[in-house]
C-alpha cells in the first residue's frame, strides 16, 4: 500500500520507492508480480517488486539513502520500478 506522495509520483510515470509505501502484506520473492494499493485502499497497479517481502517490510517508508545501512548493500532504489508497473485506470478518486 502506497502513500499519496507516492500516488502522485506513479502517475507522473516514476518508480515506486520504499519512502512511498505504507504497508506491505503477504508473502513474495524479488520479481514477483505484487499489486500496488493506492491511499483509498483500491487497487492502482501491479508491478515487478525489487525486494523479498522480509526486505521490503525493513525498507518500508525509508529513504533511499537508509537502505544500504539497514539491508547492508544497495543494489537497487527502488521498490519497482517504472518500466516494471502497469497502472490501472479506475474512476475512484486518487
């Protein structure tokens, strides 16, 4: 689940970021295919996620330069990235 900063980041056609996720439910692998929640608890997207869902729950909210010293390397920002996202477009407001 994402924040509306972040909402507005994927709209405007950017990667997602730790620092824009809000929560992280069920159990996933690096390149898995996740949904992505918006702030109004509906469904925005799906992508390819970058983190194992043990790392995505330690990063979650994080700037980007935190993630090296809570995972102890930096091998990728962000969370998916935009070429891995497709965005669902709904009527909800955002």
């Amino acid at each position: 689940q994402i924040d509306n900063g972040a909402l507005l980041a994927l709209e405007s056609g950017k990667s997602l970021l730790p620092a824009g996720v809000v929560a992280v439910e069920g159990t996933f692998e690096r390149g898995d295919s996740v949904l992505v929640i918006g702030p109004n608890g509906h469904q925005i997207g799906r992508g390819i996620v970058e983190y194992d869902v043990g790392d995505a729950t330690a990063i979650l909210g994080k700037r980007s330069s935190e993630i090296q010293q809570l995972l102890g390397e930096t091998i990728r920002t962000e969370m998916i990235h935009r070429n891995n996202l497709t965005m669902i477009k709904t009527n909800e407001p955002s």
